[in-house]
C-alpha cells in the first residue's frame, strides 16, 4: 500500500511501536460498499480518500518541517481534547508549545488509548501506564494517531491559533476548553472546573 500512496504512508512506514499501522489513515466518513466488497478493497478506499484530502496539505507539512505521521497523530488528539474549531486551534498551539519545550503532552486521550478503555475521568494511577502511546510519560508525539481524525483537527494542527498557553483543561459539564500560561494557573482552572463540577 505504500507504494500506492508513498507520500501519505513514508512517514507510517517507518514509525515504531504503532498498534495498528493505518490507525489515522482511514478517514471519517460515509462509505458505500456491497456484500461483495473485500476487507481490503475497503481499507484501501478509506485510504484513498485520506490522500486525496490531505493533497490540500501536503506542502504546508513539509513548510512546517512535519510529517504526515506527526500531524494526523496532533490531530486526532486535538479531534478528541476539544469540539470547537478555535478550541481545537489553540489545544494544537497548546501540544506544539510543549514539544518545543520538550515536555510531555500530557493528554488523557492517549492514556485512555493505552488502557484500551474510555471512562470519564483519568487517574493519577492511569498516567503511570507502561505504554509508548502514554504522553504522560513520553515525550514527543508518540508513536502514531490515537484515532482517524476529521479534515477539522487536521486544519486546526497546520494552522493554529498563536498563543503562549502550556496548559488546557475541559469542563466535562460545558464542553468549555480553559487555557493556561502557568502550572499554578492551570491547578486554579482544574480546580474551579472540574474539581467542583
């Protein structure tokens, strides 16, 4: 397949460590198919559909000095850390500000990923797993995607919003994304919003 469609899956190929090699790779969206339809057929056309997507931002990845890998692995965690279009732009500014700082990403969505389980909230324990997909304690994108992520968070991780934020926490009440320049600040935020809720 990766002869197929070599500049969406260079990037893939050589990643290490992945779960499933395609997870980012089989876009989102409606697909018609017959009982006559083979796995592969399918998996192929989902594949398809990715690249032909992402031919819009082909270049900008490689002005940003990113790979294919690297941006659908941000965007799946943008796509599940916030709904709306400007809170998943800063929530990109927010993981691009860490990386630079070489620090871990911190998301729940990829400790929820690594437990293989989805729940409400995220433990202290459940930061501590053993796995290369847990940004806790990784630094850097991690291995690959966490899911497929729509045409939005993809946009949102190649144009961001500018911001000096290290920190996010989501009102799991609201949907509402706060943001944070500092630890301390973030703690309030955690505090005030999920804490109390």
């Amino acid at each position: 397949m990766h002869q197929k469609f070599p500049e969406l899956l260079e990037s893939a190929s050589k990643a290490e460590n992945t779960k499933y090699r395609l997870e980012g790779y089989l876009f989102p969206a409606t697909y018609d198919y017959y009982t006559s339809t083979s796995l592969k057929d399918l998996v192929i056309e989902m594949v398809n559909k990715t690249n032909t997507v992402m031919q819009n931002y082909y270049s900008a990845i490689k002005q940003k000095n990113l790979t294919v890998q690297e941006v659908l692995t941000l965007a799946s965690l943008v796509e599940k850390e916030g709904v709306k279009e400007n809170d998943r732009k800063n929530i990109a500014q927010v993981f691009f500000n860490r990386i630079k700082a070489n620090m871990p990403l911190q998301s729940d969505i990829s400790v929820l990923y690594a437990l293989g389980e989805h729940k409400e909230l995220v433990t202290y324990e459940d930061t501590a797993v053993d796995s290369p997909y847990n940004l806790y304690t990784n630094t850097g994108y991690g291995p690959g995607p966490f899911d497929n992520p729509s045409e939005e968070a993809i946009k949102a991780v190649l144009e961001p919003a500018e911001n000096d934020y290290y920190y996010f926490v989501a009102d799991t009440s609201t949907g509402n994304v706060y943001f944070a320049k500092t630890y301390e600040e973030h703690m309030e935020l955690v505090e005030k919003y999920v804490n109390n809720s």
